[in-house]
C-alpha cells in the first residue's frame, strides 16, 4: 500500500496542487494552467517532467475530463448524472480495467473500485487544514492515473471553491 497526501495550493493563479509521499517528501506536482477554456492541468513529476495531462470536455451532460499520457488518451473520467442514492465517477481506461469512484465527494470520502476490489481509498478524515487529503494505493495500481483521477473528482466537485484569485 502507498500513501499519499494531497493538498490543493490556496493563493494561486490556476488550480493547482501538491502531492506529497508519505515520508512527507514531495512527489508531484498539478498545475492547472490559469485563463484556459475549461479545465487543463498538468500532472508533474518534480522535475517538471509532464506524466499526464488532464483536460476538461466541455459541452457535455456531466463533468467530463481526459487523462492523457505521452501523447495518447489514456482515460475518460467522467461523473454519473443519475446514480441513485450515490454519487459515482467511472474512470474509463483501454481495455477491460476500468475504475469507478464512490461515496462522499463533498466530504472527500470514497473509494476508487476495479470490479469489487478496492484500489484506492480517499480520506480527507485525518486533515483539518482546507482541502487536504490522504490517498492510499494498492500495490500494483498506476500512482499516476488514480491520483490523477482524484484531481479530476475534486475539479468536478468543487469547481470553484475560492482557490481562483
């Protein structure tokens, strides 16, 4: 199991985010990219290195984002408009390894699921401070692409929560 904590940087242009392992050293780094027709963002390694890059779909039903990676669409992320009696994202990935995302968005407490098999958990339980939360990854998981989707959760669900200045 990995551990990460993931904090959204409060006084910047841009939604942008730190993401740090859990010896506290950073990991990566999110920049959305400020004045852009919906939602881009950069997922860095600390050297600047891109890893993926995440764009928003405009002019759809419900949130929608891309994950793409060296080039090639590697997820559609996407909030369900009518789950009954839960919210749910499915994050959609080539070939049959699919995601979904389920429970408290707005309290940042899910789960990230392939079939019934949990991949990741989401917690924003054990942090007092804005929007910081921990993320913990089954071995084996792509670091990337699950952080990557919870960046996405977090856009979709709090758009615009007073970080824009």
């Amino acid at each position: 199991m990995k551990r990460y904590v993931m904090k959204q940087k409060l006084f910047s242009f841009g939604d942008d985010f730190r993401i740090r392992d859990e010896s506290g050293a950073d990991a990566f780094l999110v920049d959305g990219k400020a004045f852009s027709i919906g939602q881009k963002l950069s997922f860095q390694d600390m050297s600047g290195h891109e890893l993926a890059f995440i764009r928003q779909k405009l002019l759809n039903w419900s949130p929608t984002y891309e994950i793409w990676r060296d080039g090639k669409l590697s997820a559609v992320v996407k909030k369900q408009l009518f789950a009954l009696l839960r919210h749910r994202f499915t994050v959609d990935v080539p070939g049959p390894d699919d995601l979904e995302a389920t429970g408290d968005f707005l309290d940042h407490e899910y789960t990230f699921r392939r079939g019934d098999q949990v991949v990741a958990t989401v917690s924003k339980r054990w942090f007092a401070l804005g929007d910081t939360y921990g993320i913990e990854i089954a071995d084996g998981e792509d670091d990337v692409l699950v952080l990557a989707s919870a960046v996405v959760v977090d856009e979709a669900c709090h758009p615009d929560d007073g970080k824009r200045h």
